[in-house]
C-alpha cells in the first residue's frame, strides 16, 4: 500500500519527459488528435471496438498493457472526465477482489487529469491467476476524452511504469485529422518519390483492366472488383470505388486509391540486371527507396502475416509493416516483395492508423495480388 501511494505521489512528476532512457522511444500519433511516445520495441494493436493497445513484445513485458480508449464526447452520458473516471472506477470495484488504492489528479498535456491506481486479481497471458495493479486516467481532448490505463501483474508493476510515466509527460493534443485529406499533403505522388531514369519510358497506352465479367453495380467500398494490368502482368482485387493511375516511367507503377481518404495500394514493378533473391529485393527497396514514400519511413519490428501466393509456384513472397506520417497522423502500411523473371514487385497497402476498415481493406487487396490469373 506505501508503495503504491509513493507511486501516486511521484507519478507524472512536473509532466516533463523522462529523463535519459536506455531504451529508444518513438513517437505514436493517432488520427483522433493526440500522440505520445512508447518504446520502439513494444507493439500495437488496434482491438476491435477500436481500443489502442500498446503491449511489450518479449520476456515479462507481455505482461505490461496500456491502453487508450477514445470516447467522443457528444455521444457519451459521462459529460467530464470525473464523470468518466467514476465510470471506470465502478468497473475496477466489480473486478475480483478489486480495490481502490488512491486517488488524485496530475498535470498532463496542459491540465489535470484525475486518475487513481486499483488493484485486482485476474488471469495474465499464460492464463495463471495473478494480482494486477492498475493506473487508470481521464484525458480531455477538444472532442473527445482519453481514458489512458497501464495494468501489470504485481511483481513487475514497478518496472514497467517508466514507460507509462513517458507516455503520459510526452502526451500532445490537438485536433482530430481531417476526415477528406487534402491531395497535395495527403496521398502519395508516386512519380514524385521514384527515382527517374536518364530517359524515361513512354507513357503506355492501355490502362489497368476490370475483368470482363464484372457485375455493373454502384461504386461502393464493399464490391471488390479484380483489376488486370496487362502492362506488368499482374492482377489485383480492390474495391471498385478506388481511382487507378499509371506512370510508366522506372520503377512502373499502378496507383490505387481513395477518393476521399489516405487508402489505397500502389503496386511497383522494376525491372532488374540480374536475378535476385525477394528477400534481397525488399532489402534493397527500404535501403534505397523507403525513406522517400511517407507511409514506409519506419518499418514496425512486427510480422505481416504470410501471403497466400501469387499464384506460381515456388514463388518466395517476403512481407513487411511500415508507418509514418501525415498531416499530423500516423499512417501505417503492409508490403509485399516478390521477384520473377527478373522484375521485381513491391506492392504497398496504406491507410490511417485507428481506420481498422480500411486496414482491412488494404490488407486483403495486397494479399490478392497474383502473377498469374486468378481461380475465381
């Protein structure tokens, strides 16, 4: 209980950063508005009622979870944040064997947000019975509120915290993204990021192709169309309300996007001097070209899942996640690199981070791409 008061006391000291850090942190800015600093080697999933989560990746730190929910405030029945916290606090005294150990208010991003420190008993990753200690805060952002929590088992509590300490004296508001982006900030220019050739390619005649078969139906999210481009031969399934654009200069590229939002895919095709490995391609990609498109500038120590195929066989297909920046917002993306005959192929899926439909819908346009017709 002392310590958990000392905790309390000391928490979020004058709302400055940490002091020096062994380890490397960087900064996660969120479409809702705010952004904060975690450590470069934890990891973050978005739950499906839209809940941030931040968790460590190896040894004791899977334990240790903070999680921000963002709650609008025109839509919530809670009007402040001690409403919300009274809220969440009712929630904590149902938990087994949960308490209330204090509670307070520190500085945080301008103001004081109220927060207090339960403990309870639950189920940790491995499902064995522990107790929990749990810091939860209320945040109030001009249209929302931030209900920022850390939770970890008892024994490792403490170690943990600094990183909770960080990302709440790190913590920065301001307004949400903009829901229709503008063109010249927001969407990719892919013959702006390429590198040109000394002469470059005619501009090609033929356009990305729908398939012949297509049903005629309204241009919406939810119909996915494939998309033949004859050009590189390859084919693509995307919703059918997504824009196509091709620049035959090197590296060739077909861009894919929304109409209103930072989504779409852009598939690369470069053709090469000399057979090459994928893995040595993707390789040389982020060490040569990456930096230069602002979704790919910082690739996430996270796996991207295995792709299906291109439809070959024997083809080696390597994936990998990126993030950056823009207008303020984080924007994360999903890439597949693939060599044949020669050419290789770097298709990108991108979109707001928090936007979980349309990481859904880039994901499963970069896992359709085929180098060879598809079955359906």
């Amino acid at each position: 209980m002392q310590r958990l008061f000392l905790v309390a006391c000391l928490l979020f000291a004058a709302a400055v950063p940490v002091g020096a850090q062994e380890t490397v942190f960087r900064t996660y800015k969120d479409n809702s508005g705010f952004s904060c600093n975690f450590p470069s080697d934890w990891d973050f999933q978005e739950a499906k009622n839209g809940d941030r989560v931040f968790s460590g990746l190896s040894g004791t730190a899977r334990e240790a979870t903070i999680i921000v929910q963002v709650i609008d405030r025109q839509r919530t029945a809670e009007k402040t944040a001690k409403a919300q916290l009274e809220r969440l606090k009712g929630q904590l005294l149902a938990a087994p064997q949960g308490r209330i150990r204090t509670e307070g208010a520190v500085p945080t991003a301008g103001q004081q947000a109220p927060f207090l420190i339960a403990s309870y008993r639950t189920a940790d990753t491995a499902g064995k019975e522990r107790d929990y200690n749990h810091i939860q805060m209320v945040v109030t952002a001009p249209r929302n509120f931030l209900l920022m929590s850390y939770s970890a088992p008892d024994g490792i509590f403490d170690e943990y915290l600094k990183v909770f300490e960080n990302c709440t004296a790190t913590l920065e508001i301001a307004e949400p993204a903009a829901d229709k982006p503008q063109a010249e900030e927001d969407k990719p220019q892919a013959q702006e990021e390429k590198p040109q050739a000394e002469t470059a390619a005619p501009k090609s005649e033929s356009e990305d192709e729908e398939t012949a078969d297509a049903p005629d139906v309204s241009d919406d999210e939810d119909t996915i169309v494939w998309r033949r481009n004859s050009d590189r031969g390859f084919w693509i399934a995307v919703p059918r309300i997504w824009s196509s654009e091709i620049d035959a200069s090197e590296p060739y590229s077909l861009d894919m996007r929304h109409p209103d939002r930072v989504e779409g895919v852009i598939v690369w095709a470069l053709d090469l001097d000399q057979a090459t490995k994928s893995k040595d391609f993707a390789d040389a990609w982020e060490e040569n070209l990456a930096d230069k498109i602002f979704f790919m500038n910082e690739r996430l120590a996270k796996p991207a899942g295995e792709h299906p195929g291109v439809g070959l066989p024997k083809m080696t297909v390597v994936m990998r996640q990126y993030q950056g920046e823009v207008s303020g917002a984080t924007v994360q993306s999903i890439a597949a690199y693939v060599v044949y005959k020669k050419r290789g192929y770097t298709v990108v899926g991108y979109h707001f981070l928090g936007d979980e439909k349309g990481r859904k819908r880039v994901h499963d346009a970069v896992m359709s791409f085929r180098l060879a017709a598809p079955d359906n």
